[in-house]
C-alpha cells in the first residue's frame, strides 16, 4: 500500500470517530464570538469538566485565552439554522449574535436559547496540538434548555471538517 493509499484509508477510519456538534460563545471586555467546534467531550467527573479544542486561526481562540471562560451550547439534531450561521464569519460590523435569542451566563457569555443544554466552563489549562489547541475546562453551570436530541456527527474524512 502506498503512503497516499495508507492516508486514505487512514481518513476515512478517523473521520468515523462520532462527535458532536456545538456553538461555542466566548467575550471578553467587548468584543464577543461564536464559533461551530464539533471536537467537545467531558474528562472528568470530580469537578466535571471537559475538553473543547478550537484551530489556532480562529478569533474565539484568543477571547477564550483572554476571558479564561467559554460556553458550550449543545446543538438540536434539527438546528441546521444555527449551523449555517456559526460556520462562518459575521459580515463585517455584524453581530454574530444579532437576530438570535440569547442570555447571559457567565462573565456576560452569551447562551443560545434555541440550544438543547448549555455548560458554563472556566479554562483550567490549554494545550497546542498541531494545527490546534485543546482546552481544559472546568464546568461551573450549566442547564438544559430545549431539550430533545443532540446533534451527533460523522466525516467522510478524519482531516477535514
């Protein structure tokens, strides 16, 4: 089998690996985002926590890293309106948020009220892995809002989204 043939089949068996999909919302003093990330999932029980990783290009990396909290806001099954919206960048002079039902959480964060649950979470360490960063949360809130069945996700390929 040649490297190229190897990487494939090595795409296709990682992009197997099921996930979820996930808005989440960060600010600091400001300036606040929101960002579809689909690499969440819990670590531990005692305190709960989780882990989220987001690219390294992305703005919400460095509010994140600023505000040391974030959101995750569990997405319906059926929220492709959401998708749609958090998969791309705001026009320029937009809220990424405008038009949507939110609340405030913690530091301000916004929370989607359109979200099945959401997690409040204060970063508790971070780590670079590759063309990303992982970060280490510690759940301090969190509630169910809508409700019904989260958004589960499966790629064609493990290296891409």
């Amino acid at each position: 089998m040649t490297d190229s043939e190897n990487n494939e089949q090595l795409g296709k068996a990682l992009g197997k690996v099921a996930s979820g999909l996930f808005i989440v919302t960060t600010k600091y003093k400001d300036s606040e985002d929101g960002v579809l990330a689909s690499w969440v999932n819990q670590c531990a029980f005692d305190p709960p926590a989780l882990t989220m990783v987001l690219a390294k290009n992305r703005s919400a990396r460095l509010l994140v890293e600023s505000s040391g909290a974030f959101i995750v806001n569990v997405l319906n099954k059926d929220a492709n309106d959401l998708l749609k919206r958090f998969s791309k960048a705001p026009e320029p002079g937009a809220s990424i948020f405008e038009g949507l039902e939110i609340d405030s959480g913690i530091q301000g964060i916004a929370i989607l009220k359109k979200a099945v649950s959401y997690l409040e979470c204060e970063v508790i360490g971070q780590n670079p892995v590759g063309d990303h960063v992982v970060y280490f949360g510690k759940i301090v809130g969190g509630k169910l809002l809508e409700g019904g069945d989260p958004y589960t996700h499966v790629r064609n390929s493990g290296f891409r989204y």
